[in-house]
C-alpha cells in the first residue's frame, strides 16, 4: 500500500475524500496535510479553476495494528458443532452460577452469537465489560478447539455491548467538540481494540478532526485531534 500520496479536489473536503477513496482506508488512519488551502485567493485565481491539494498520509501507529484478515470458517458442519460444545460448558457453567441466568444462542452470517440474560447478569459483565471479554474469550477457544478455520463467535450479556458503543459514540461526539473549541487535541483513557473501533469510526466522517491511537497492549489509547 502506498504510504503518502497528494490529492486534490474543489475542497478540502472533496480533495480529502479523493484521496482516502485512492488510498481505500478511512480517515482515521491518516495523516492530513492541507498544501493549497481553498481559502486562499489572488486576482488570477478568477481565471482558472480553483483545486485544493491535500498530502494524505498512513498513520504509523496504525500500521502497526493492522493485522491480516482472518478468513471465518464457511463450513457450517464445524460451526454446529461449535455451538454444542458451547452449549455443553454455558448449560453446565450457568447453572452452578445462577439458575436464574438464560442464555440465547444462534448462528447468523457464519458467526455463533450468544445473549446472556437474568437478575445477576450484570455481575458476568465485570468493570466496563472486562469479564465479559474475558469470557467471549474463553469461550471462542472452547468453540475453537481442533478447528483449523477460525470460527467468530460473539457474547452479550444484558445488551451491554449496544449500550456501551451508544456510549462510545456520544464520548466521541462530545469530545470531537471539546477538540474544535479548544483547538487542543485530547487524549483518552485506554480502551479495548473493539471500543477503539467504535471511536475511529463515529468520527471517520467527520472531516474537522482526526483521530489515531497511541500506546501498547492495555494502555492503548485514542488521541483526537483537530485538522488544521
């Protein structure tokens, strides 16, 4: 993938969008550096048409995050029995935990999705959903188990994860506004690669402000900052 490039457009915004369309990433993950602002008139500028340039470039932390994709197993032989073996472990588990806890268990798009539900599902969710992550991640690797082919497995409990990305997404707004007034960028608290997603992408759009993420493993954060 090319690391910088020079786009142009009638605005900045248009020269911006040519050129994230050209590198195929999201805004998130670059750099941008206005060279022509479009603000900037002279007298010849009436004879000829007005073009924007803007350098576009890879954000080096997030190269260090990509990853290569993970093709999801297709072969739903192995999905189903996936599903028996969590079933197995959630029907003998819950039930040592809390009789009253529920759980809901289907297969859409490939992909095993499970609701836990019931009076103490809120302690199964844990300080901003760190047991909940700790046991989607126990049990993906029960699911897992002898399969070559990952196959994705997500857990809720009580629509914790809905609720937190609502969340998510209102920090997002309001601190992208705190950004443009202040003209300071800010830093978040760490956050999970899933909650670091929800912020990079409620703000992609948004062409005042960019974001990219700083730190390693459980310190890493999210910096917000404002396009200049």
């Amino acid at each position: 993938m090319t690391n910088s490039i020079i786009s142009e457009g009638k605005t900045t915004n248009e020269a911006i969008e040519n050129g994230l369309k050209q590198l195929k990433v999201s805004k998130d993950k670059v750099d941008i550096k206005v060279l022509e602002n479009e603000n900037k008139k002279s007298f010849f500028s009436i004879l000829t048409p007005r073009v924007v340039k803007v350098e576009i470039t890879l954000k080096e932390s997030e190269k260090r995050e990509e990853k290569p994709k993970k093709e999801y197993d297709n072969n739903i032989e192995d999905i189903n029995i996936a599903k028996q073996r969590v079933e197995e472990f959630l029907n003998n588990w819950l039930s040592k935990v809390d009789n009253s806890l529920k759980y809901n268990i289907k297969i859409e798009e490939f992909t095993i999705f499970i609701d836990i539900k019931g009076e103490s599902a809120g302690t199964l969710i844990g300080y901003r959903g760190e047991t909940l992550n700790a046991m989607q991640s126990i049990l993906s690797s029960i699911a897992n188990r002898n399969f070559n082919n990952k196959i994705r497995l997500i857990l809720d409990i009580e629509n914790y994860r809905e609720k937190r990305a609502k969340k998510l997404e209102e920090l997002a707004e309001k601190i992208s506004k705190t950004v443009l007034r202040t003209g300071k960028s800010i830093t978040l608290e760490p956050m999970t690669a899933y909650e670091r997603k929800i912020i990079h992408s409620k703000l992609q759009e948004n062409t005042r402000v960019e974001t990219h993420s700083i730190g390693e493993g459980d310190n890493r954060r999210i910096v917000i900052s404002k396009i200049s």
